[in-house]
C-alpha cells in the first residue's frame, strides 16, 4: 500500500478529514492504520459513514437548505437596495465627469520658461 493508495482512499472518505479536524485522531495515526489493516477492515467502521448511499452532495444540499431558511429576507433587501443606491450614485458621478469640459492639455516646450 502506498501514500497515493491512502490518499485516494482519504477522498473517498471525508469523514477522517472531519476526524483529522476535530481531534480525533491524526493522519500519520489514519495512515498507520491504512498500512497494517487495508481499506476493508473492521478498525474503519466508527471513523467512516455507515451508510453508503449518502453522498456528499446529498449533505450538501441539505446544508445549503438548511443556510437558506436561516436568511433574514429582510436584511438581504435592505442590503440590495443600498447596493442599488450606490451604483446609481456611481453612475451620476460618472455621467457627470463626462459633461464637464476640461481644458485640453498642451505641453509646453521643454526648454520654455513659465513667464514666456
């Protein structure tokens, strides 16, 4: 078995990421047990779901529903309508510096004096 095996099998399984993350356990402790039991052992079933038909997708999914529920309409609202009121500010600035008519800029001679 070898690091790239480990590594494929560690993306199929992201709980042991979660594991990882949460302090219970390490990669080199993960690792080790890769190398000494094999991907099918019975030492894996309290670190990786039980149910294999769940995707992450499906979790995914649930947890963007879930983020969506708790958005306050209201604040998204309030939140577009002062983005609205920027960009329309934005714009004026704009079509205004446009109006104006500035002096043209001509160079002077680089050896010319300012008082001549």
């Amino acid at each position: 078995m070898s690091k790239e095996s480990f590594k494929q099998f560690a993306k199929v399984h992201p709980e042991l990421a979660k594991a990882v993350l949460n302090n219970q356990g390490t990669w080199q402790k993960y690792y080790e047990m890769y190398e000494m039991y094999g991907e099918d052992h019975e030492v894996w079933k309290p670190y990786l779901n039980s149910n294999p038909t769940t995707t992450k997708d499906d979790g995914s999914l649930q947890e963007l529903f879930n983020m969506i529920k708790k958005v306050d309409l209201e604040t998204v609202r309030k939140g577009v309508a002062g983005l609205q009121k920027a960009i329309t500010l934005v714009q004026d600035l704009h079509l205004t510096g446009n109006n104006q008519n500035p002096r043209s800029y001509e160079p002077r001679n680089r050896y010319q004096r300012f008082d001549d």
